[in-house]
C-alpha cells in the first residue's frame, strides 16, 4: 500500500499514474482532494442534487478517459474545474430543452396555483399533446419513447425504431425546436 502525499507536483504525478493503473487508493485520494472543487462549481449552477451527482460522476470517467493525457498535473484542478462546468452547462442545456408531456401533466395535478394559471398549464399541455400526435410517425415515436416514464438507453430506442443510434439526438432536437415551434404558433 503507497503512502499518499499530494503536496508536490511530484507526488500528484505518481497519483495520477497510479490512478491510471486502477490503484483505489490513488483514486480514493484524487476524489478527496478535488471533490470539493468539483461540488463547488456544480453548486454554482443550482443543478437538482441527481443532476448534480450525475454532473460529479461523469467528470470523473472523464479524468478516467483522459488520464494518459494529463501532462502537467500542476493544471489538473482546472482541468477538472473546466470538466465539471462544461458538464453542468450540457445538464442545463438538456433538462431546458426537454419537458416531458406527461410530466407537464403532473405539474398541473399537483400545483398549488390559482385556477387560472391550472387553466392555462391545461391547455398548454392539451396543445403539446396535440402537437405531439400532429408529427409524423417516426418523430411521434421517438418522442414518446424518449419521455416514457421508464426512459428507456438510447441504444434501446435505436433499435425498437430501427434507426442509427447517433440520430437519435439530432432528430430529437429537431422534433423539439419543432414543437416548440408549433406551440408559440398557437401562443404559448
């Protein structure tokens, strides 16, 4: 078992090196040292906690992709800082553009707004739906597979609807700018 110093740039070398090799220990003392930048910055962007975890969790397999390319240890806290805040903006990016219907539909069952405003989330959810049921099969299927309660792996929903997984995304953003679209059309 190694000794764990992380006060030179020496050490955070070895560190990184022994991280690479699959060394928990070294692992163990990477998160305790840069944990608490990484929770900083996502506190910064007033994620949800799941996101936030999510936001944690995927910088850290992305220090795991790219450790043979860390090449001056000394930048590795900025590095990481950089990491997560790219990470966060791609998290706000995607839960912006993505309000599932039924969803929408709980949010008025459950909201504790006047009868005006339950009203207009009403038919704002009716005209979603519309919006919906209007595209074309395709589109409509990749819709609801996306947002189905159980949200099913994107490489599941490639291939219930025999399509390349890498349109997925692409496609989804299309049929979303799409309703969007179609909803301020109608004024919402």
């Amino acid at each position: 078992m190694h000794t764990i110093t992380e006060t030179t740039e020496h050490d955070l070398t070895d560190l990184l090196a022994r991280a690479g090799r699959g060394d928990q220990v070294a692992w163990s003392a990477l998160t305790r040292r840069y944990a608490p930048l990484l929770w900083s910055r996502v506190r910064r962007y007033r994620l949800q906690e799941a996101d936030g975890v999510d936001v944690v969790q995927t910088t850290w397999m992305r220090l795991a992709e790219h450790l043979d390319r860390i090449h001056t240890p000394e930048h590795l806290a900025g590095w990481l800082a950089t990491v997560v805040s790219h990470e966060c903006q791609r998290t706000l990016r995607l839960t912006a553009r993505a309000l599932p219907v039924d969803d929408a539909a709980v949010a008025v069952v459950e909201s504790s707004a006047g009868p005006e405003e339950r009203a207009v989330t009403s038919e704002m959810v009716a005209a979603l739906r519309t919006a919906v049921a209007g595209l074309p099969t395709h589109r409509r299927e990749l819709i609801e597979a996306l947002f189905d309660d159980g949200r099913p792996a994107y490489a599941q929903v490639a291939r219930d609807l025999g399509v390349p997984i890498g349109s997925l995304g692409p496609t989804r953003a299309r049929t979303l700018a799409e309703l969007a679209r179609v909803l301020r059309r109608q004024g919402f």
